[in-house]
C-alpha cells in the first residue's frame, strides 16, 4: 500500500512538472522579444519564473510606439497559476495593446480593459499602464491595483511614483481609473515590475520598495544590464516566490550628433518628426527654427519612403549634427528611386530649399543623401 501511494506522488509531481514546463513555454513564448526602439528612450525587460515550490503564474511586459510617437509601457500579473493563468495572460496583453493603439488615454484603458476582463470572465489582474512623452518630459501612470514603479531621477534619487491603485481589472463592475502626470526628465529612468520583484512572505510591502530603492541606486548604464543587476541583487539563491516582470525605461540626455534606423514606411514619419525635434531642442534651437527643420527634413524623409524602394522590409538613416554655426542633416537610403523626381525638383525639393540655407542631393549605386543645412539664428527675444 505504501508503495502505491509513492507511485501515485510519482505521477502527480511528474504531472506537475509537465505542466509547469508547459506553463513557462507558453509564458516566454508571449513576451515580446524585441521591444520598440523610440529615439532618446531605450528599454530593457525580463521575466523570471517562480521557484519550483510556486507554478509558473501570468506576469507580462510589453511595450509600443503609439501614432503620435509617445511610447506605452505596460505590465500586468493575472491572479492564479499555470496554464489557465497565462492563456488569461496572453488575452489581456493583446486587449491592452488594441486599446492602446487606439490613442485613448492611460485611465480610459483601464476601463476598457476592466470591461473586457468582466466579458471573458475568469481572474482579475493586477495592471500598469504608462504613456511616455519624450517631448514635454513626462509620464502618465493609471494602474489598476499594481505596485507602483520607480523614478530614478538624473542624480540617483529613487521614488516610488505613486499613483491611485486603483481596482485590480476584472474585480468590480464599474471601478473608477485615475491619471498621475509625473516629470521624466532626460537622464531618469523608470523602473516597472511585478510583486514577486519585491515581496517576501510576512514582510510589508514598503520594506520591499525600500530594498527595491537600495538596489536601484547605482546601476550601470546600460539597460539591459541594469534590468538583470536588479533581478539579481533582489532574488535570492533558492529562486524567486512568485513570477516576476521587470520592464526599465531609460530616458537618455541628448547626445551631439542624432543617428536614427527607421523603417522605409510612413508610421514612422512620426519617430523621425519626433527624434529630431527632440534633438533640435536639446541643442538649443530656436523653436521656429527647429519646427522649419523637422518639415525640411520629414518631406526628405517621406520622399525615400515613396521612392526608393520595392514594397518590403527597408530601412533608412536619419543623421544630425553641428558644423560650426551650423546644424547638418542628412536623409540617406539604400535603394534605387523609381521615379526621376529628383532631377526633375518637385515640390517637396522647392519646399526643403525654402528652408534650409543649403540643401544638396547625391546620388549613385549606393543610394541617395539628401543633405539639409541651415545655420543658426539667435532666438528671438
């Protein structure tokens, strides 16, 4: 009889262990593995499975560049463990990235989202949503009863960014979502995670935020490194309690020259618009002045996307820098233009002469530059 009943634990840890095996593979196969790249902002994220005493639960990251070039960062924990918790999971990260693609703000989200949760019934889930503005230096939170992230401001300083906690989505029926507007200055970073982060059986929440502020407090600068020096220094040997997702969020200061990748595809018209006015303003351009460069540049941006490649995956470079009294732009692609527009000076060129001070155009087997100069004028007082 004894030996029965060990066969039969047997069995049901080696069922365990399937399905926790199961779980995981699920769970890392619906994380992004790439996350958006949004000139100034560079983001790093990883997710830790809980130790072999705990199953594999619903924690989530995620990420995305919105039609207007702000960047919305989430995480989320779905209540439960296993299967049926990352299957929730995946149903809720695809709500939340629909409704943030929508444009609707940070609380109206939330809302959705709670409407939702309540429609394919099942567990409550713990959620943070943030929108980062590059441009104004600006975050707005809404959360729906997750922990609230970390501002590691310029200096090193950590505090907690606390905004109304809100109802967990899919708790309540008509919970009420709040907005806080937080500074993100350049040279902060933001710091997003689940509760496994940071709690401990027995322990109060804010003793975990402490530990949590301790550990951030010197970190290197790279983000991918910080984001796992922080997993590391927060989860002990013997593995972490319960999931953990950790999304770092790092606003770079403005460097001397501007290098942007961007997919030969109009979307992106508003990361080029957006990366270089941020640049502009970084080094001090005059705001009439830089609003001029972002068309000059944006019509040479828009005339490599519609002329110099088949339809299918490309890419062209945005460059920015200064020359003496001068701000330097170049607009380079690898492709073949299609049309004969450039000899021929359409209104795009007449418009890019206009204003700018010197614009060129080369050409050859490797492509186009398009080159943009205009010197600088002192702002108006």
């Amino acid at each position: 009889m004894l030996g029965a009943a060990l066969e039969g634990l047997r069995r049901a840890a080696a069922e365990v262990g399937v399905e926790r095996a199961t779980a995981e593979t699920l769970q890392r196969s619906l994380l992004p593995t790439n996350l958006p790249e949004a000139p100034g902002l560079r983001l790093a994220a990883t997710y830790l499975p809980g130790s072999s005493e705990a199953r594999v639960g619903g924690d989530w990251f995620d990420a995305l560049v919105l039609r207007d070039g702000s960047v919305a960062l989430i995480i989320g924990d779905v209540v439960g463990r296993g299967i049926n918790a990352a299957a929730r999971m995946a149903q809720l990260q695809s709500a939340t990235r629909a409704y943030a693609l929508e444009g609707l703000s940070p609380a109206l989200v939330l809302e959705r989202m709670n409407a939702f949760a309540h429609e394919v019934s099942g567990r409550p889930a713990t959620l943070l949503f943030a929108v980062v503005d590059l441009e104004a230096e600006t975050a707005t939170l809404a959360s729906a009863g997750h922990v609230p992230p970390l501002l590691i401001d310029p200096a090193g300083g950590c505090t907690p960014a606390e905004t109304p906690p809100g109802t967990p989505v899919g708790a309540a029926a008509f919970p009420h979502y709040e907005e806080t507007v937080i500074a993100f200055p350049r040279g902060s970073r933001l710091v997003m995670f689940t509760d496994g982060l940071i709690e401990r059986p027995g322990e109060n929440l804010a003793v975990g935020l402490e530990r949590l502020a301790h550990a951030s407090a010197t970190l290197p600068d790279d983000v991918a490194e910080a984001a796992h020096r922080l997993v590391d220094r927060l989860v002990d040997q013997h593995g972490a309690h319960d999931d953990v997702a950790l999304l770092v969020a790092c606003h770079d200061q403005v460097q001397d020259r501007l290098e942007l990748t961007v997919p030969a595809d109009p979307a992106a018209l508003v990361t080029v618009r957006r990366g270089l006015g941020r640049w502009l303003r970084g080094r001090g351009v005059p705001e009439t002045d830089a609003y001029e460069l972002q068309v000059a540049c944006g019509e040479a941006a828009a005339n490599a996307i519609a002329h110099a490649y088949p339809p299918g995956e490309a890419y062209f470079e945005v460059r920015a820098s200064e020359e003496g009294d001068e701000i330097v732009i170049q607009v380079g692609d690898r492709g073949r233009w299609r049309t004969t527009s450039l000899a021929m000076g359409g209104r795009g060129l007449k418009l890019m002469r206009e204003l700018t001070d010197e614009m060129s155009v080369q050409r050859d087997t490797e492509g186009t530059i398009v080159t943009l100069r205009r010197r600088r004028r002192a702002e108006a007082a």
